[in-house]
C-alpha cells in the first residue's frame, strides 16, 4: 500500500550521474594487473563456440591432462596468474622441474650418470621458449641451486 | 516475481567458495584461472 | 592553493622519472632497486621535507595521472590501447605509493605507515569528488577504480610488513569507500561496487581477518548501496543503469549468500531497515540465510514439530543495537513501563501517532521505528516467557503486556501503518531461532484473533508477496504459511479473501500444492 514516492532533486542528479557512469563501466581488466602478453580483447564470436569455460577448467586435475605443449603455453604467457601456477603444478606432477638460471623447464631423459649434493649431471630433455620446442641436452650439469 | 537468480552466471551449488573467482557485478561467468592475479614465486615472472 | 613556485614542474619531473624507473628492467624485484634511487631524489628535490610538501605532492601526481588518462580517453582509440596507456603510468604511481607506504618510518612503526596511507587515499577521494563535481556527467571512474584497487591488492601482498598492518590497511580503504559511497560520487558507483566485491576485498574483509573484525566495516558498505539504491527500487521504475546496478547487487548477495551466510544472518536487521519494503526478493535472499552448521528441516515434512527442535530456543545474533533506535526516550522508558506494568494507558492509544511521522500517504511512518519497536517488544516478550519456565507458543505469547501492544498495532494502524508492522514482523521470519519462532506465533495468533478479515486479508498478503516471487524463501517463512493453511483452527479456506477472483484462489491453491 506504499506506493511509488517522487524522486527529489538530488535523485535525479544521482540517476543523470549513474546512467553516466553506465557509459563508462569498469572492464574486467581494470581490476587486473596488465598483461602484456595476452592482454584482454573481449570479441564477439559465434553463439556455437563454448562462451564460458570447460568445468573444473580451474583444478590441477584438469591441467595435468593438457598436453606439455598447452602447459608451457599457460606458463609462459599467463605470468603472474592462477593458470600459470597450476600449469607449474601440472608440470612438476610430469617430472618438470623449473630451473631458475636459464628459466626453462627440464625433464631428465635417463638416470643422471652423477648425482651430488650439489648437482646431477645427465642427459636431459629442456623445453626452449625462444625456440618453442623441446630439445635433448646431452652432460648437462644441473646445479640445485637453480632448483626452484 | 523477481528474477530467476540460478540465471546470474554463479554456481550457486559449488562445493567451493564463490568470492575467490567472483570475476565482478556485471559479469555472468566467474574468472578463469588465467584472470586471477597470483603471488607465483619470482622466478616464474620470466617476462 | 598556494602551491610553493616550481613545486608543479619538480612534481612532473619526478613522476616522469619514477614512471621510467618502474618500467626499466633494472628496477629489480617490486621495484625496490629503483625505489631506493628514487627516494634519493625525493629528498634532494626536498619533497619530503614537511608533510604539506608531501601532501601537496601526491595531489599533484594524483591530478597529473587522472589529466594523462582524460586525454588518452578522449583520443578515439580501442580500450585496450587506451587502458594501456593510462596503466602504465597509475601502475607506477601506485607501486611509488605501496613502497612509500611499507618502508615509511621504520618496520615497527605502524602508525606512520598508516597515517600516510590514510592521507593519500583522502587525497584521491579528494580529487575524485572535486572532479566529479567539476566534471559532472563528463565524470570517469578509470583512474580512480584502478588506483584503489590496485593499492589495495598491493598493500594485501602476503608480505610480513604489510600483514602487521592489515587490519589499519583494511580500516583506511572502508572509510575511504564509505567517503565515495554511491550517494556522494554517483559516477563512480559501478566502480565503486565493483571495488567492495572484489575477490581480494571480500576475502580479507569476511574470511581472512580473524574474529570477523571485518564483518560491521563491510555491512556498513552495503547499507551505503541500499540505501542508494532505495528510492529507485521503491518505485520499482529501473531504467538500465539502475536494473544493473541492481543486478549487480543480487550477484554480490548471491556470493555472500553462498559463502558468508553468517554474515548475512548477524546483519539482516540494519539491512532490512533500509531496504525498501517492495524489495521482496532481496530481502528475501538476505532472510533466507541461515548458518552453515545448522540443518533446517524440510518445512513441508508432514507434522514437523517446529517448538521440538533443538535450536528453536536459541536467540540468533543481530549485530545492531535495535533497542537504541527506539527515540525519543521518553516514549522508550513509556513503553517499558508499559510492558512491566501496563501502564500508562494512554500509551496504547499514543502509540499510533508516535510512529507517525507525516500525513503524506505512502511516506506516514517511521520505518525504523517501527522496526525496532516490533524487535524489542518481541525480544522482552520472549525474555518473559523464558523467565516463567515456559516456551513461546500459541497460548503462552497471549494476554501479556506484550500482545496488547501488537494487538493495538493490528488494529489502530490504518493499511499503509499495518502493512510496515507486519513486514516487521515477518523480517524475522528466518532460520530456526527463538524470534522466528515467536513472531511466527505472533502473526499466526493475530490472524486468529483478529477483530475483522481486512487484517486477516493483510497478514495473507503480507505472507503472500513473499512467497509468489522467485526464489529463496526464509524457513521461516515457509513454515509460517503452511501452518495458517493446513491448520484447520485458523479456517483459512473459509474466508472470503481466498476465494474474491478464480485467479487468487488458483493461486492459493497452488501455494497450497506446493506446500503439501
């Protein structure tokens, strides 16, 4: 039984302000930090393409089952996100393991033929970022204080 | 009647907390994982 | 004003300088190798010579960005391009900011820390509102959404120097957002709801901060949105601005409602005060919270013995001191000596014209008045009964000093009168605690003794409108309904009401099915 009440004066100014405000809204990205590698660029596409993301698409079960290709992906050009800490996760679950100089994932190929307190010494297969692919190195030392 | 609010984009059944990827007020699906600022170890920040 | 000659060139000097030390790989780790050099330069450029100075300084770099962002807004080009642009000078500006704030005075002492923080954040708050007053439906939120939350994400970095001072970090921005609540900087509203739902703000605000000593700060925040938001929902005119920020506002409850229903439960009273009474569905989101441990059972379980559950005895947390809203003081102490001794008399038949507050139709009322009137005679009736060894139920909450005061409400209010005491009434109408179930006895025993069918009608409705929208609904609620339909005492189907228009009775009988 209340009914509408008349809006006052400084009602209106307050709606002229909102529906301005509406013209200008906050993008997601103003409330990350900046990626320069894959910057936000909402673009419309089909109605058919999944417009929301996989479920689940946010656990470590999830990632462990992309290819070591898509996790070096994720790892590489989401720095400083979630999906790249998960991709990490997902990687070290496969016998990655980050070393911390060259800023390149290994994986050893065969049992090192020295191991000390200091490092272990073998053949390796390393993922090169500036290459994008993965290489074998033979008698490489890695030194564990580049162990992450 | 109000709205239908499951039609929202918030999975309001998940077992998990919905705060820690609320992506904002206007958006109907939560943030992705690549959306969400994380404290990674220094040596990840590779860029 | 009087800004000392030359300060404006050395502040834009400096803000360039530190702006290409920020981006420069050699800035190190958090840009503490380029912070270090950068202070040096602070001190011989003698800015950090007095507080003004200081103070002068961050509202020049402040103006400065904000400027640089309006010109890269204005030159058409693509949001991306144009965020770029402006982000890479306000990232800086807030990262000079965070270190200034964390190694301002040493490690112990916090209070210079604070302090800083709190006068920069009052200079952006500043600058924001003489902007926006300037600038007016040309006014962009932008700068100022990025600056406050990339501070604030900053200053909550899992560091030692920055945990010690949480609390004080978490204090400053909620004065700061409760300084630009929608009321005062309407341009910046989306901004600044998308600022207090922020996952990083709600985490530290309800679930990081120990002893929930976030919890008042933050309910704080959403009256300030209710209580914008109130004049437009009232009128239920929404135009698309206000539909979002509406929406925008059930999300953020929604998210609440899932995780923190504790804290929707603790501060349901403050926020059905501002909340206007047609906003049923809101508020029954906020109603329908109840906390994680409890078990509610199935309100349609046949017979459920809602006076045998363990928790229906128990008074639920209201974080508001209701009693205190009870003005003026003279009515107080006359309605406290009424419940003690039924007197004076007159207090009865004064009581309408003390909640009256104006002869407007549809405005005649003091709705927190009446809200907290009907919670604190109910909390002293309740307190009564327990003093008699009883339990409330239908026939101990009746013939007491407290049920007179009610029943007086039922019928010496006119419609618009009644109607806001119902409602409050049925705001508590929740989860299995003792006020719900004793003001659903209440309204139960006022619909039975009631002097004419308008009340009854109106109690009907009351009940109605909360169920016919969408859900949730209260437990409380639910049970309350079920209970005037199905018990025949309250000859429900017989009144004339139910049966006025085949699409009122459909509608009975579908609430009705529903509820078997």
């Amino acid at each position: 039984p209340l009914g509408p009440q008349p809006l006052q004066k400084e009602h209106l100014y307050q709606l002229a302000m909102l529906e301005a405000g509406f013209h200008h809204l906050p993008h997601p990205s103003d409330s990350e930090r900046q990626r320069h590698y894959l910057p936000r660029n909402p673009c419309p596409t089909p109605t058919h393409y999944p417009q929301t993301p996989p479920p689940h698409s946010d656990t470590v079960e999830f990632f462990q089952r992309l290819s070591t290709e898509t996790l070096f992906f994720i790892f590489y050009y989401m720095e400083g996100t979630k999906a790249q800490y998960l991709a990490a996760k997902a990687l070290k679950k496969q016998s990655w393991r980050f070393h911390t100089k060259y800023m390149m994932w290994f994986q050893r190929h065969e049992e090192p033929k020295t191991i000390t307190d200091e490092f272990e010494q073998g053949t390796y297969i390393y993922f090169d970022y500036e290459k994008w692919g993965q290489r074998k190195k033979e008698g490489f030392t890695f030194e564990y204080r580049y162990l992450e | 009647p109000g709205i239908d609010l499951t039609t929202l984009g918030l999975n309001l059944n998940s077992p998990e907390n919905l705060y820690s990827t609320f992506q904002s007020p206007w958006a109907d699906a939560p943030c992705r994982p690549q959306d969400i600022d994380f404290h990674v170890p220094s040596e990840y920040l590779t860029n | 004003f009087d800004d000392p000659p030359g300060l404006h060139e050395k502040t834009e000097f400096l803000l360039r300088e530190w702006v290409n030390m920020y981006h420069s790989p050699a800035a190190g780790r958090d840009s503490t190798k380029a912070f270090s050099a950068f202070v040096q330069q602070m001190h011989q450029q003698g800015i950090l010579k007095t507080d003004d100075l200081i103070t002068r300084f961050f509202r020049l770099c402040t103006e400065m960005c904000v400027d640089l962002c309006y010109r890269a807004l204005s030159e058409q080009s693509s949001p991306t391009l144009i965020r770029a642009k402006c982000f890479h000078t306000l990232d800086a500006f807030v990262r000079l900011i965070a270190l200034l704030v964390k190694h301002s005075g040493d490690s112990a002492n916090t209070v210079t820390k604070i302090n800083l923080l709190n006068k920069v954040l009052g200079i952006v708050a500043g600058v924001l509102l003489q902007d926006h007053e300037v600038r007016g439906t040309d006014f962009q939120q932008l700068p100022y959404h990025r600056i406050f939350i990339m501070l604030f994400i900053e200053l909550n970095a899992p560091e030692h120097v920055l945990e010690s001072i949480n609390f004080q970090v978490l204090t400053a921005f909620c004065n700061t957002f409760h300084i630009l609540r929608p009321a005062k900087a309407p341009g910046f509203a989306f901004a600044w709801l998308e600022l207090i739902s922020h996952r990083v703000f709600i985490g530290r605000m309800l679930a990081i901060t120990p002893q929930q000593r976030g919890w008042s700060m933050y309910a704080q925040l959403l009256s300030d949105l209710f209580k914008f938001l109130a004049p437009f929902l009232r009128n239920a005119n929404l135009d698309k601005p206000t539909q979002l920020l509406y929406k925008g506002t059930l999300r953020v409850l929604l998210v609440l409602l899932h995780d923190f229903p504790e804290f929707l439960c603790d501060f349901h009273y403050a926020f059905c005060d501002v909340i206007p009474p047609n906003c049923i569905q809101m508020r029954n989101l906020i109603l329908s919270a109840f906390p994680r441990n409890m078990r509610l059972p199935d309100p349609f379980t046949p017979n459920l013995k809602v006076d045998m559950l363990p928790e229906i005895a128990m008074p639920p947390r209201i974080m508001t001191n209701f009693a205190k809203m009870i003005q003026p003081k003279g009515f107080k102490n006359d309605m406290d000596s009424y419940l003690t001794s039924r007197s004076p008399v007159t207090f009865l038949s004064e009581l309408r014209s003390s909640l009256q507050i104006s002869s407007e139709p549809g405005n005649r009322y003091n709705i927190p008045l009446i809200n907290a009137l009907v919670l604190y005679v109910g909390t002293q009736a309740i307190t009564f009964i327990h003093s008699k060894g009883l339990q409330p139920s239908m026939s101990t909450i009746a013939h007491s000093s407290h049920m007179d005061i009610f029943q007086n409400l039922a019928v010496d209010l006119d419609t618009e009168g009644r109607y806001l005491f119902l409602n409050a009434i049925a705001n508590q109408l929740r989860y299995p605690n003792s006020h719900t179930h004793y003001f659903s006895c209440t309204l139960l025993y006022l619909f039975a003794e009631a002097n004419s069918e308008a009340i009854q009608e109106q109690i009907t409705r009351v009940l109605l409108e909360r169920l016919i929208v969408n859900r949730p609904h209260p437990w409380g609620l639910l049970i309350t309904f079920i209970e005037l339909i199905k018990n025949p005492s309250f000859k429900f189907w017989n009144h004339d009401f139910v049966h006025c228009a085949p699409e009122i009775e459909k509608l009975f009988e579908s609430v009705a099915r529903s509820c078997m």
